[in-house]
C-alpha cells in the first residue's frame, strides 16, 4: 500500500490511516469484515479530528487483499475533491502504477466505501475502471445530517452496470450511519452545503 509518491500529492490520507494501510498484511476475505474495516477508518477519521466521517478502500476482490485505503480529508488538505473514495482511488491508483484499475492483467478490484457515492465520486469510478462498488450507508443518510452530495443519475447503479460495473448497497448501513450521528454529535463540521 503506498499514500502517494511526494509529498505534495493531495489525495494523502492522515498518517494514522497510512500506518493501518502498511500494517493491515492479512487479506480482508469476508464482504461485511471490509465494510467493517472500512467504517472504523470513517470512525477513526472522526475520533482523531482529521476529516470527515467517510472512509473507502480498494481491496482484492477474490483474495481480500488491501491495495489502498482513503478517509475524508477535503478540509486538511483545503481540497473540495479529496472524498474518501477519491483518496483511496487515487491511492490505488499510485500503488498499482497504472490509470485503469480494471485492466484485463490486473485481478478484479473493488472499491469498499462507508457511503453512496456523491455525484463526484460516481463519475471517479467509472473512470478509475474499478469493476465493483460496495456500499454501506445511503445518499439519504449522508444528507440527513446537511452533507450536499449533489445530483447523480437516478438510476446510477443501473448506469453503472451498463458500464460492467456492479455495486453492492447497505452492507452494515447502520454501522455507517452510527459513524455520521458520532460525527454530528460531536459538532463535526458540515462543509460545502452551499446548494444552488
């Protein structure tokens, strides 16, 4: 697992998720165990003050094996684009050195990510060229609580799919929606609600 090759590069997740990228040498094999993995790193993220209450990694598909991971860090790194599956995308993409996470040569990949994808994050995997998408909370969980994660298709997983991509929904939803209600109880802030 590698966070990028400068030191400049803004997709860097905070240094506590690089180490549990590096330490994490055991494959994830079970879907809901990624999930789970991948909300405590949105937990975490909120604990330790470092971003917003969304995490995401790319694993494997068959072996479970972590290639990257990603949390919200749009305010510490002063980068609207820098959600966590944005992150852990562009983290895997850095890893694996190439632009398409979906190449015939490389195993079937899969992003891992505590919520829907936001209309931003939506059109980042359909060019990542990630085959898979598995989700835990809704869009409707994100914005119950003020997030603006803008329009996307209506039928988006439907769009997906005419694009060889399948998504998974609502694996451990409650888990991830426990981490949004932690992050507004603890007056985390809600940034970017501007809504035109």
């Amino acid at each position: 697992m590698t966070s990028g090759s400068s030191s400049s590069f803004l997709f860097r997740p905070p240094p506590w998720a690089i180490s549990v990228g590096r330490r994490r040498q055991d494959p994830i094999v079970a879907a809901a165990d990624r999930m789970r993995f991948v909300i405590q790193l949105a937990l975490t993220n909120v604990t330790a003050r470092t971003g917003g209450p969304f995490g995401a990694a790319v694993f494997e598909s068959q072996t479970g094996r972590l290639i990257a991971v990603g949390v919200n860090v749009v305010e510490p790194s002063n980068c609207s684009l820098a959600h966590a599956e944005m992150v852990a995308l562009a983290n895997a993409h850095q890893a694996l050195r190439h632009f398409d996470l979906g190449r015939d040569s490389m195993p079937t990949l899969e992003l891992v990510t505590s919520c829907e994808p936001c209309a931003m994050c939506y059109g980042a995997i359909i060019w990542s060229g990630v085959p898979r998408v598995v989700c835990g909370a809704r869009r409707s969980d994100a914005t119950s609580i003020g997030f603006d994660e803008a329009p996307k298709p209506k039928n988006w997983i439907a769009e997906l799919k005419k694009r060889r991509i399948t998504v998974t929904r609502d694996l451990c939803r409650d888990e991830a929606i426990a981490v949004f209600r932690r992050y507004e109880r603890s007056g985390g802030r809600i940034y970017n609600t501007r809504k035109r």
